[in-house]
C-alpha cells in the first residue's frame, strides 16, 4: 500500500486538509467492490462532467441518488427474484450496489436519467461570484490637508 506525505503541501496552503481524507479513502476502497456496476466519468467542457453508470435490470424505483454535501451517492436495490424464473445462465447482475463519489467543491447535480439501462447524471461546477477573480483597484489616498489655525 501506497502512502502520501502531504506535509509540504499543508505548509504553504489553507483549507486543504480534507484533500488528506480524500487521499485516505481512496486507499481504503476494495478493488472488487470497484468492478460492479461498471461506469464511465466524463468530461464534457470546461465546467461540465458525466458520470454513465450500466444498471441493467434496474428501473428508475430501484435507484436512488443522495447529494450531500461534496459527496454523491448512487444506490440500486435489487429486485425480489421470480420464483417461476428458471434460468440457465445468469450473465445480468441484479444485486444490490452503493457507489459514493467524492465531489470537489462548488460542483453540483444538474441532472439525471435511465436510458436502455444506462444511467447518467450530470455535473456542473458553479463558482460562486463571490469567489470568481476580480480586478482591485489601488486606491492613492489624498494629500493630508493642513489644518490652519488663527491665533486669538
């Protein structure tokens, strides 16, 4: 296993700290718990991504998407099996899954929707104005005005 010294980082920089957390779960994750269901995330412009996930045999009452706070979570409960269904090969994957992605700040759930078994939902970053740069102007403060005073 693989481990980061982010040290160098966290003396020159604010407000990075949870990039360390980031960091730890992703060395946490099981790989096997990665391969079902499978997904592609794209980028589709500047401000733009994409996550497609392949949920074959799941209807839109089955899925549930949960953003909360920089955290998405994609949730597919399986169906109560048929018990007249005899199969003599089972290749679609109907089990239960949980996948959590970790958004970076200001990105947001624009949208989502299940076509022919492929899920995607749709990311946007969004910088608050506040937050987008802007020009300073330098101010030159005015010359100090003396002050006469009349003798009495």
């Amino acid at each position: 296993m693989r481990t980061f010294d982010l040290s160098p980082l966290f003396r020159s920089t604010v407000g990075f700290d949870h990039l360390n957390r980031v960091l730890d779960a992703a060395t946490r994750i099981d790989d096997a718990a990665l391969s079902y269901p499978p997904y592609n995330i794209e980028k589709l412009g500047e401000d733009r991504y994409r996550i497609t996930m392949a949920v074959a045999g799941f209807g839109e009452n089955d899925l549930e998407l949960t953003a909360k706070g920089n955290s998405l979570l994609i949730a597919g409960k399986a169906r109560k099996e048929e018990p007249q269904a005899q199969y003599l090969h089972r290749g679609i994957a109907g089990r239960s899954f949980e996948r959590r992605f970790e958004l970076a700040d200001h990105i947001r759930v624009d949208q989502a929707s299940l076509v022919n078994g492929m899920l995607s939902v749709d990311l946007v970053r969004e910088i608050p104005e506040a937050m987008k740069p802007r020009t300073i102007k330098i101010e030159t403060p005015a010359e100090p005005q003396l002050i006469e005073t009349q003798a009495a």
